[in-house]
C-alpha cells in the first residue's frame, strides 16, 4: 500500500528528529499518506507504525485525535464548521444546519457528486470571529452567516463549472 516513494518521504521528515525519537514524524507521516491517497486507512495506520517502530493504537490515536486527518474518503472540499461553545453562541449551529440544508446532506456526509463534504470541529481558535470554518483544512473563514456560507459554497461550485 505505501510505495517506495512514500517511504523516502517519510524518510526525509524521520530525519528531522534524532534516531531514538523518530516516532515523532508520525503526524507528518500521516499528513503525507493522506496528501497521497485522500484519506488514512487502519491498513495506512498500521504500515506507519511498523515504520517508525510503535504500536498501531499509537498511530490510531493519532489520527483519530486531530480532525484534519480523514478516516474515510471526502470530497474535493471539505467544510468543517467549529460548534464549540464560542461558536455557538454566535450561530455556529445554525451556520452548520445551514449548510446542510444548501447542500443536501448532514453533518459527516458527502455530496453525491463528491464535491463537498460536511464535518463539524473543534474550537479553532478564532473565537471573535465566530462563526468560523476550516475549508480543506487550511483555509479559515471568518464572520460565516448565511450569505457568506451562501457566496462560499455557490463560488466553489462556479470554480468548479457547476453552478
């Protein structure tokens, strides 16, 4: 499953840290399979742990702790809407319910023409700015009521010659 090619990535982020503390690339590892293949697998997982030399439960923790890696395939965009409590007190609820209804689908679910996947998230920190979300897991949206979440989603789709 990880290629060669894979492998000498990970190489080059294991070098970073000194022999006795190689565990450390796990999250780049991870980072690296998930630009590669889209998402991680437990099949993914287990090849990383047997790599740098710890326990697949490690690596699973990993993975399942932090919401930017993918344990299932997603859509070309993934929105992810932070519902912690600073959020939602200023709509961050109802910008996801929101969207879910713009999109056809609830939270956790993808569009069925793999355009746009649904997830809510942790705090963010940019709580003055609330509601906010993450695209694809790099991009923050700030101030995001309806019309914004309106204009994002109806701009992605025009980007993408589907309007």
């Amino acid at each position: 499953m990880i290629t060669q090619a894979t492998q000498e990535r990970f190489a080059r982020e294991v070098a970073k840290y000194p022999p006795e503390q190689k565990q450390s690339a796990v999250m780049a590892c991870l980072a690296i399979v998930q630009q590669e293949q889209g998402h991680i697998t437990q099949a993914a997982e287990a090849e990383i742990a047997e790599y740098l030399g710890m326990p697949e439960i490690a690596v699973r923790e990993v993975t399942t702790f932090y919401n930017m890696y993918n344990q299932q395939p997603v859509g070309k965009y993934k929105l992810a809407v932070c519902t912690n409590l600073p959020c939602q007190l200023r709509r961050g609820q109802e910008a996801l319910h929101h969207l879910e209804a713009k999109l056809g689908i609830k939270m956790g679910e993808t569009t069925p023409d793999g355009m746009f996947t649904l997830q809510q998230c942790e705090c963010l920190g940019a709580c003055a700015d609330a509601p906010v979300m993450l695209v694809n897991d790099r991009n923050m949206c700030s101030f995001m009521e309806d019309d914004k979440l309106d204009q994002l989603v109806d701009g992605l789709r025009a980007a993408e010659g589907r309007a």
